[in-house]
C-alpha cells in the first residue's frame, strides 16, 4: 500500500525533485541559453553602437567636406551684358562663324550645374565615371585677363605628355581668325592639380585645338568612337547621350542628359549634330558620351540647344595631324544641308517625296568658288563623292577630310605645300537620279 500509494502521489506530482539528474541537467542546458543569448544581445548592441558611430563620422566627414566644397564656389554675381565674352566660329570660306556668344549659364543654377544623371541607369553612371578621368578643365588668359574657360579629353597619354582636344575657341583672339596674343593656358585635373598647358595646334574652321600638358600624374587617355551609326537617323537606336565637363573652380565633374535629335544647327557649320542636353560653360569643349560608353562627340554651345560635332570627324581630325602635324580638306564652295536634318515632319516629307533617298542638298553655292562654273546647281542632291555614297553632310566632311590627307601624302616634299609644291585636287560629285558626275577642280585647301 505504501509503494502504491507513492506510486499515485509521483504521477500527479507535476514538480520535479531538485536531486533529479534530468531536471539538473535542464537546468543546466537553460542556463548555457540564457548566457549564449545575452552574449549574442551585448555583441549586437556593440555592433549597432559602432555602426552608429561609423554613420556619425561618415555624416561628419561629408558636411566638411560639403562646408569645404561650398566655401570654394564663387559668388554669384549679375551677369556683365556689356563686357560678355564674344566667341565666334569660322564659316565655310574661312572658318565656322558662331552666333553671338551669350551669357553663359551660371554655375549655381540648378538643373544646369549637375553632378547627377537624370534618367540614367546605374550602368551608364559606371561608364561615366570611367571617363571621369579622362576629362579636365582648361582656362585661358590673355595677359592677366581671363580670356575662356571649357573643358576638354585627354586623348593621348605618353609618360608624363598628355595631349587634350578641346574647342579652338580657347586660343581664338575675339576680333580675328588668330591666335591670342599673350595667350597663358591653365589646365585643371580630376585630382585637383592645376598644370600650365601649350597650345601645340589649332584649327578655326573646325573649331578644334590640342593642347598639352606635363604632369607625372597617371591620366587616363579616352579615344574618339569611328562609328558613324551613332547618328545615323535611319537606323533605329538609342539617342540618349550624356555630356561631360569639369568645373575649373572646384574640379567637379559636370553631367547633363538628352537625346540627339535630327535638326540643323543654328550654328552655320553644315557637319553638327545637335542634342537637346542644356549645359553649362563646364561642358563646352568637353566629350559627349553615348549610353554604351562611347564617345561620340565634342560639344559646342548654343542658347537654345546644344550643337556638337560628331566623334568621327575629330577622330579624322586627330588621325591626320599624327600623321602630318596639320590638318587639312578641300575648298570647293558649296553650302550644303543633310535631307533629314530639319525635324521629324522634315524627315518623313524626305522619306516621301525622295523616296527614302539620303545625302544633302545644295542650299548655295559660293560665288568665284570652282563650284560655281562645274554644272551644279542649287536644290541639287548629292550623294557621292569619287564614288563614295555617303548620307549626311557630316558623312560628306569626313570624305573631304580622307581627300585632304591624301593631298597632304602625295606632296612632293611630304605633308609640306607651299607655293611651288602646291596641287590641284579633283573631286567629282554624284547626284541623285543621275549617273553623270560633275568634276570640281580645286586649287585650295584649308587649314593651310
């Protein structure tokens, strides 16, 4: 009865004996939890102390460095109407004539002075980044008066040589086609060096200079792309580009998107493209960059747009001048227009009524050129050139300028012309619906 008895008493005695092995060995179990789980607590509140203390400094260092970049912009002032800088490109007879040179946007303003791509995927802001460094900020001054300021690309890069292309507009004098006199160029890197830059050449009817520079530091050097498709409206691909530009005051670099768009530029130079990216002063001078990280031009400025000439012509423009330190193309005298170049009504009029046709049409001939007595005719379309189909008036400028450098190699005296050494050069010009071409002889080159 007893045994029985504790028996019952055990089975509903739901507390366990302290002296029990298996609820010591629980008690022991809980208590290593217990002391796991605060171990495992104290580490976390360590680690959210430190990263507190991490976002603190990074927050810190930021608002200095914010506080410091902010100290060093200029202050803004009224713009100067009556001393504003006048910049002039020359036309066809003697260089790419510019309109009126308006005040240039201020730094400050905001949607124009950006560091940020507006509609950009991460991948594009890693392209551009990646020719961050190729992109630097130059200054001119002529005596101690500061003269025009733009950026530029480095295109070649030789130990501590770097070559930059950028607009001639630096060097140009505002009354003549020349250079400045006192001329003093300051070039400004990514990683805040300021070095003296040397004017090695220029050309005023392309409106392209090269400049270098001597600096130790590494620069990344960024080619021009040869691919003429990137602005070709016939094919179907992305328009959206993206400029670039370095501001001289603080080295920042300065972003703006848009798309390229088929028009003629108000600029009167029959070989620019012209995007609807708005840029600041940083930018002009400095590369325009497709999505796929390819530059494909070297921006220019207009009020309303933004007119740049397209990469593979600066790329024959560079190509050239390697090979004969001068550039130079074939004065023929026709004023010309590429068929699509007037807007997307204009395009689909041109796909209707010339049946899809490409080339350009000729808007004026100039008077005493050897184009005025050849049979060509104002309104004509051409669309060949010694044989070569081309579809655009900057297709055109790029055949002029492979028929300049094979002028420039067949010299006598190699890439050196003078009077006795000069030669006529033979174009002959296809037009559209006809199988006859009418052969202009011409007897001056530019660049010369």
């Amino acid at each position: 009865m007893e045994l029985s008895a504790q028996a019952e008493q055990s089975a509903y005695n739901l507390r366990t004996r302290k002296d029990d092995s298996i609820a010591m060995q629980r008690r022991a179990e809980f208590a290593r939890l217990k002391e796991r789980q605060n171990q495992r607590r104290k580490r976390r509140k360590e680690a959210e102390s430190l990263k507190q203390k991490e976002i603190r400094e990074f927050a810190e260092d930021t608002w200095r460095s914010i506080k410091n970049i902010m100290d060093r912009l200029p202050d803004y002032e009224e713009e100067d109407f009556e001393n504003r800088t006048e910049v002039i490109n020359a036309d066809t007879s003697a260089s790419i004539k510019m309109e009126e040179w308006r005040p240039y946007f201020s730094s400050p303003d905001i949607g124009i002075f950006t560091t940020t791509l507006k509609g950009a995927t991460w991948e594009v802001e890693k392209l551009v980044l990646q020719v961050a460094p190729s992109v630097v900020a130059l200054q001119s001054k002529v005596g101690e008066t500061d003269h025009f300021f733009c950026s530029g690309t480095v295109v070649e890069s030789d130990m501590k040589t770097h070559t930059i292309v950028t607009v001639a507009n630096l060097v140009k004098s505002p009354d003549t086609y020349e250079v400045a006199d006192d001329l003093k160029i300051n070039v400004y890197l990514h990683n805040n060096e300021t070095c003296e830059g040397k004017l090695v050449y220029h050309d005023f009817y392309h409106n392209i200079c090269l400049v270098q520079i001597q600096s130790p530091v590494h620069l990344l050097e960024k080619g021009f792309s040869s691919n003429i498709d990137a602005i070709h409206f016939g094919k179907s691909r992305s328009r959206d580009v993206v400029t670039l530009g370095r501001d001289k005051e603080i080295h920042m670099l300065v972003v703006s998107t848009g798309k390229i768009i088929p028009k003629h530029s108000k600029l009167d130079c029959e070989e620019l493209v012209v995007s609807t990216c708005r840029i600041s002063k940083a930018e002009v001078g400095g590369p325009l960059m497709n999505f796929d990280g390819d530059l494909i031009g070297l921006n220019y400025y207009h009020t309303n747009e933004t007119p740049f000439i397209p990469s593979f012509i600066v790329l024959k423009f560079l190509q050239q001048y390697a090979l004969f330190r001068q550039v130079v193309r074939p004065l023929h005298g026709l004023r010309v227009r590429t068929l699509y170049a007037e807007g997307c009504n204009a395009f689909e009029k041109m796909q209707i009524n010339f049946r899809g046709a490409t080339g350009v049409i000729i808007e004026k001939i100039e008077e005493q050129s050897p184009a005025k007595g050849s049979g060509l005719k104002e309104g004509d379309i051409i669309n060949r050139v010694n044989g070569v189909y081309f579809s655009s008036a900057v297709e055109l400028a790029t055949i002029l300028l492979d028929i300049g450098a094979r002028y420039l190699s067949d010299l006598p005296i190699l890439g050196q012309p003078d009077d006795s050494n000069k030669m006529a050069i033979q174009i002959k010009f296809g037009l559209m619906g006809r199988e006859h071409e009418e052969t202009i002889i011409v007897d001056k080159v530019v660049g010369i």
